[in-house]
C-alpha cells in the first residue's frame, strides 16, 4: 500500500515551507514536473515488460484448458513435416532430396510472419473496448502478436533441430550462424508490416480481407516447397527481382542454414540457392534496407492514425 | 511511442508554464496562478522559493505575482483545494478562467481544444472509397467540443457537467489522451487512471490474479510496483477468496470491484471517473466515495463526469459546465450546478438562484427624480421619483427577462409592485438599467427598501431575486403614521 503509506497530509494541514522542499510539502502526494512527465511517459510508451505480460497473456488464453497444451503447437508443424514429406517426395516425387526438411527450414519462418502480421492486422480491432476506454501504448497491441509467433517460431525451430539431429543430418557449422542475420531481417520486416496492418484496419477495414488474399498469393513466391533453383532457371538475370521479397530472402537463408541436402543432389537444378555465404548476405542487406523502410513508414502510419483509434472503432 | 505524438511528447518536454505564459489570454492571466513567476517557485534549481502557498503566509516576491485569492478582483473564479482561500467566488458567473490553485503544478493542460466528429457517412471506411472520392465535401461534421481552454492544476477536484451530449465525455477523453483534439492541444503530466469503465482491460479466460497483473502493467506500472500492492488490491476489493479464479466466473459487481480496485490502486496523479459510480451496490459505492475523498486528501487530480450534480457539489471543488460543446462555466461548484439546473429547468423546484450566482444579477438601486438624475433619498408627496435598477447579464442569461420590483416597507409589507412591460425586456450580456418612473409619490410616509424579482419571460421560471438595502424617504409635516390622511381634529361636549 505504497501510496497510502506515504502518509498524506491533509489537504488543509499547513506545512511550513523549508528551503528544501520543492514538492508541496513533504507528505503530499505531489511531485516534481520531472517525475509526472515520467510517469505520464510511462503510460504511453511501449515497455518490454508490458509486452511480455500482454505475450504471456496470449499464449496462456490459448492453452487453457488443453491438457497437451503447447505441445499441439509444436505437433502441427511436425505433421506437417510428415504430410508434406509423403506428397512432395513420394508421390510427386518433386526431386527434393529430404523434403521434409527443406520444407520446415524455409515454412516455419513463413509461418510466424504470416501468423504475425494476420493476427496483428485484427488486434487494434479486436481490442476496441480497451482502446476506447485506457490511456496506454497501442502499438504494444501489434507488437504483442509479433510475440506471440516469435516464441512459437522458436520453439519450434528448436524441434525442428532435434528432429534433424535423430534422423543424423549434418546441422551445426558455421552456416548456422546466418540464422542470426537473417533473424534480424525477418523481424523487422514482420514488426514494419505489422504496425502497417494493424493502423490500417482501423479505419480501412478492408485490409484484413486483402491481406488474407496477399498472404495467400505471398507463400508462392518464396522458395519453399519447389526449389529455388527452379526460380534461377525460369527469371535467369531477372532473379533480382524476386529477391526484392525481404522473405524470400530469408527464407533461402534459413534454407542454407539448416538444410543439409546430403551427399548426391538427385535433381538437375540445385536446391539451394549458393554454396557460398556472401550472395545470402548481400541480400539480406538490401532486404535489410527494404525493411527498414517500411518499418519507417509503418511507425510513421501507426503514430499519425493511432490518434484516431478511439474515433474510428 | 506516445500515442499524441505532437502535443503529447510537446506536453511532457517542455513544462506547460511556459507556453501558457507566452500566449496571453486576456487581462486574468497577469494575476492568474500560471503566470511567469509560477516556474521559478517550482523549479526544482531555486530551492530557496517555496511552492506551499496554501498553507503558509506568502512571503514577499514572487508569491506577488499569483494573485491570492480574494484579495484580488479578477483571481480565478473557483480557486479550489486551497486551504486559506479567502473568497472562493471572486467574481461569481465569471466564464473561462477557473484557473489551477495558485502556485500548484499543472496537471492538465487545454488551450483551444475543440473536437469535430466526421459523421459516419461522410468518412471513407473502406479503401476503395478511400481513393475514390479523396476531399469530399465535410458536411454534417458534428463539434463536440468548441474552443474549451482547460487548465487543472495538481490535488483540484473537477466535475464535468452539462446536459446529455454536452461534450462532457468527449472532453474527458481528449484530456485523457484517449481521443485526439480536431484543434488545440491537450498537455497531459503523470499518471492517468480512467474509470471510463471498470475492468475495461479484463480477459473472462484469466484469473482475476492474472487480469490484475495485465491491467496494472497497461495502466503503466513495472512488475516490481505491482507485487507491492497486490495484496492491499485484493484486500480493497474483498474478493480474496476469489482470486485465482476466472475472470468470467465473477458477478458483474465483482468484476466492477476489482477493476475499480485496480484503477484506484496504480497509484494515479490524475484519476478520471465517467458515470462509473452508478454501478455496485450502495456499500461499494460509499467504498468508492470514500476512496476518491481519501484521493482528494492526498491531493490527487481528480476528474469527474456525472449527472448527479449533488455529487458535484459535495465532492468537487470546482466545476466545469459544457452546454453543446462549449464551456459556459468554470467555478464554484454551488454556482455551477445552479446555473445547470437553471438550464435543465429543474430549478423552479428548487426555487431561485441566489442574486450572486445568477445570470441576471441586480447588482445595485439608486433612486433620483429622474432617470440618470443625482441620487436623492428623501422625497415629499406628490414628487416625482425613479427607481433605477442595475442588473448585470452574463452569458447563459434567458433571452427576455421580467422585473418585478416590489417597494417593501416596514416589516416587509409590500407596498407596490411595478413590472416591465408585457412580452420582457431583451438583454444581452453586460450592464443594463432599469428605470421604473413614478409621477407622483402617493401620500405614503416612511422609508422603504425595493426588492427585485427577475425571471424569464419565455418561461417565467424565476431567475432570481434581491432585496436591496438602500432606503429611500417620504416625508409629510405629519408626525406619525403611514398615511397622509385629511382630516380634521375637535373637541365635542
């Protein structure tokens, strides 16, 4: 009971002024400008902890009740692993030597950008009642989705390494060490695309339906389920510009850095993209720079449209 | 990242004295609390100046300059939650310059804030219409808010009143940062908790333990401040029992409970409250009273919204009074609610308003033989007299107005009445006189005293009415008596 045993004087008690004192008295609730603007800041700047309790929150309405809990969340892509593993290499027989890995190493990123940016389109919208009625961070509402599929995408990352590590593929080397580049793009671009959306919505309620449709057509253009050599040999000089999609970009990235294609590459084309590391990192780069820019001008939207959320919803 | 980009992170940068002090508003401001001396008292560098004026003599200086209340005509009308104010009514009626307390921080700050709502069919919702029809005409823009300057200095208790749809919640949202002003800017210092609605931030699927922790951490406190109260937060909303329970298993009034627990609890500089005090029964809504006075003991802002202007005047110590967007008063809160149920027409229930606190004041008599001739108190029979009443109209005033003006004798016997002519007279705000001429003084001896009765000629609800002390004189040869009565005096037998 802080505030209260700060023993506050009554209003009317008279205090003899000291020198010292700068505040209205030592018992008052009062307190220099500096700390109310402080206080006032507080209330409206986006702070990690309120991003993790609102992240928290999340995952623990999404997994009440359930007795496997997160455990479902880490099966769904793994049998997705196996499904995909039995039509694309077996049945269609697409050339890919370890499908399934090929697959999971670039769809896992795929996944928590599209989850990330579809979630934080709504989540303005769907919290209108909070947004009407507290003075707080709104941004913490978008950004708290991108969490969410963050820790998702990390765990399962993480069983995806293990699954690669029984079945005794070649993971760790210095190739791994892309991921952390890549990572980077990735999260920015995702951050950038999701204060875009999520403003947007508010006013333009369209987005969503557009952005279900985008996403959609979006998963085709990485190289996920066929092989990005495939891309090389169609666009030839012009791969470039399917290279401007910051997520293509990192989802080859991931690919060279997970995926080990074992001895013999049965296909014709190669399945990765360079053998090297400096055409992964020339491209992050630009992607980088791509995505930086769109965080600029999704920050710039998110801040000017923000004031009018409690108008619009 | 501040939501109000502009005028938010302007307001938390730079102190408001500052700016306030370089846009004059008129003629209060030189002795008005925010005035240029205020920074120095309150800067934390000048320790030598104390900012305690309410509660100690003000020393010589720069105390000069905030103008103490009472000894100064044109203080701040309500000059709330100062101990030692001695007038709080320096000028009664007067519009727009209830200031903060002198010498205290300002908490809240409006200059020029105004707020239009674009009604819904002439907003593009969709982007397609987005850019089809880009600058289509504004037409039925609705302004729910119109010019409002609003400055709320630390520990003053305000209640927001005005009809339905007076802007009195939009106002409060705009000072909350919740909505942002279509002009002017809101400065907003320290911690706000809104009552707007209670547990607002709640999430049925969660204990109420965990709804605790999520809304503290929205209202702007670390975890480490939370663990601190969280005790004396479920203590306050008696729901001990309950706690790790799920949210959606509560009653409404515990759900109301603990969010008023939690609002009450992060420790606020400004605490907002919008009609939230209707619901919870009648011992959690002394609980609330009680916990929102021990705020005001605390000096805590406090901001009001509600309908129940009883309410106002006993738990506010100054009041704002919206009337379609506008602010037509900032002041005592006895004035404003009168001048609010004169406005609702629930006043004639109540009779009329005092003289001070009225629109239409009469603010003094004179008596001379003609109009604007010298003043003379002392009359014979038969002379010509006139009763000039002087009567300032304020803002708010009715259109019309009717005298009646009694002239009472002893006792307050009612001699004569003479009123204004059919249909009213039409006033506008300022000063007006009254004459009312009588040819010739019956043969009536005394003194007498004049009272005036004012009320509204559309309506005829009474505005207000004043008995004046002046007297003035009818004297005869006669020794005694009330009448000059011929007649004639014999001895018989």
């Amino acid at each position: 009971m802080s505030h209260l045993a700060d023993a506050p004087l009554p209003a009317g008690t008279p205090t003899a002024p000291s020198p010292q004192q700068v505040g209205p008295g030592p018992g008052q609730h009062a307190m220099d400008p500096s700390r109310l603007a402080r206080r006032s800041r507080a209330q409206t700047r986006v702070r990690w902890e309120l991003l993790r309790n609102l992240v928290r929150k999340d995952l623990k309405v999404k997994y009440k009740g359930s007795t496997l809990g997160f455990a479902w969340s880490l099966a769904n892509p793994m049998l997705l692993l196996v499904v995909y593993t039995f039509v694309f290499q077996i049945v269609l027989k697409s050339g890919i030597h370890r499908f399934g890995i090929y697959l999971m190493s670039g769809l896992l990123v795929w996944n928590a950008f599209s989850g990330s940016v579809s979630s934080a389109c709504g989540s303005v919208v769907a919290n209108a009642n909070l947004v009407k009625k507290v003075r707080f961070p709104l941004a913490v509402l978008p950004l708290s989705a991108v969490g969410f599929a963050a820790v998702h995408f990390l765990l399962q990352l993480l069983v995806l390494f293990v699954v690669i590590l029984i079945l005794g593929y070649n993971l760790f080397g210095a190739d791994l060490l892309l991921l952390v580049p890549a990572g980077a793009v990735a999260i920015t671009f995702t951050v950038a695309l999701s204060l875009l959306v999520s403003a947007l919505n508010v006013r333009y309620r369209d987005t969503s339906h557009l952005l279900d449709v985008a996403l959609l057509a979006w998963f085709w253009l990485n190289p996920m389920v066929y092989a990005f050599g495939l891309i090389q040999t169609q666009l030839h000089e012009w791969t470039w510009v399917y290279l401007l999609n910051p997520m293509a970009v990192v989802v080859i990235t991931f690919q060279r850095a997970i995926y080990d294609p074992g001895g013999g590459s049965t296909g014709s084309t190669p399945v990765l993209a360079d053998p090297g590391y400096t055409f992964y990192l020339e491209h992050l780069a630009v992607a980088g720079v791509i995505s930086l820019v769109l965080l600029w001008v999704g920050l710039h939207v998110f801040r000017t449209m923000q004031a009018d959320f409690a108008e619009d919803l | 990242m501040a939501r109000h980009s502009s005028a938010y992170q302007r307001g938390a940068a730079s102190p408001p004295w500052g700016r306030r002090s370089a846009a004059p508003r008129g003629p209060v401001d030189g002795a008005a609390p925010a005035g240029p001396a205020a920074p120095a008292a309150l800067d934390p560098a000048t320790p030598a100046a104390p900012s305690y004026p309410g509660a100690a003599p003000p020393p010589p200086g720069p105390l000069d300059a905030w103008g103490m209340p009472g000894a100064n005509g044109a203080a701040p009308a309500g000059v709330p939650g100062v101990p030692g104010a001695v007038d709080p009514v320096g000028a009664p009626g007067q519009v727009g310059d209830g200031g903060p307390a002198p010498g205290s921080a300002v908490v809240i700050q409006g200059t020029g804030v105004s707020k239009r709502f674009v009604s819904y069919h002439n907003r593009a919702t969709s982007l397609k219409e987005r850019f089809v029809r880009r600058g289509g005409p504004a037409g039925d823009d609705f302004w729910a808010l119109r010019d409002v300057d609003v400055t709320i200095g630390r520990g003053q208790t305000v209640g927001l009143a005005g009809a339905n749809g007076s802007g009195k919640s939009t106002l409060l949202k705009v000072l909350a940062g919740i909505l942002r002003p279509t002009s002017g800017e809101v400065s907003v210092q320290g911690r706000i908790a809104s009552l707007l609605e209670l547990g607002a931030g709640f999430n049925g699927e969660l204990s109420g333990r965990d709804n605790v922790y999520l809304n503290a951490s929205l209202l702007g406190l670390s975890k480490r401040e939370i663990d601190r109260l969280f005790d004396s937060i479920v203590d306050f909303s008696e729901l001990r029992h309950k706690i790790d329970d799920d949210v959606k298993h509560y009653s409404s009034g515990q759900y109301v409970r603990l969010g008023f627990a939690v609002a009450v609890h992060v420790d606020p500089d400004v605490l907002l409250v919008d009609e939230v005090l209707a619901v919870g029964d009648e011992a959690f809504q002394r609980k609330c009273l009680a916990k929102i006075a021990e705020f005001r003991a605390q000096g805590r802002t406090i901001l009001f919204v509600t309908h129940s202007l009883d309410l106002i005047e006993n738990m506010c110590d100054r009041i704002l009074v919206l009337e379609s967007g506008s602010l037509i008063y900032d002041g005592n809160p006895a004035v404003g609610t009168k001048l609010l149920r004169q406005k609702l027409g629930s006043l004639p229930a109540e009779g009329p308003v005092s003289w001070e606190y009225a629109t239409v004041r009469p603010q003094s008599v004179a008596f001379s033989p003609d109009p604007g001739g010298l003043p003379m108190v002392q009359y014979d029979p038969g002379e010509r007299l006139t009763v000039s009443v002087e009567l300032d109209v304020t803002e708010g005033a009715p259109e019309q107005i009717y005298l009646h003006t009694y002239i009472v004798g002893q006792s307050e016997v009612p001699i004569w009445m003479m009123e204004t002519p059919p249909g009213g007279l039409a006033v506008g705000p300022g000063r007006h006189i009254v004459d009312f001429s009588v040819p010739h003084l019956p043969e009536l001896l005394g003194a007498f005293a004049v009272k005036v009765h004012v009320s509204d000629a559309t309506t005829g609800a009474p505005v207000t009415t004043r008995r004046f002390e002046e007297l003035f004189g009818v004297s005869g040869p006669q020794a005694d008596g009330l009448l000059k009565v011929d007649y004639e005096a014999r001895l018989r037998g």
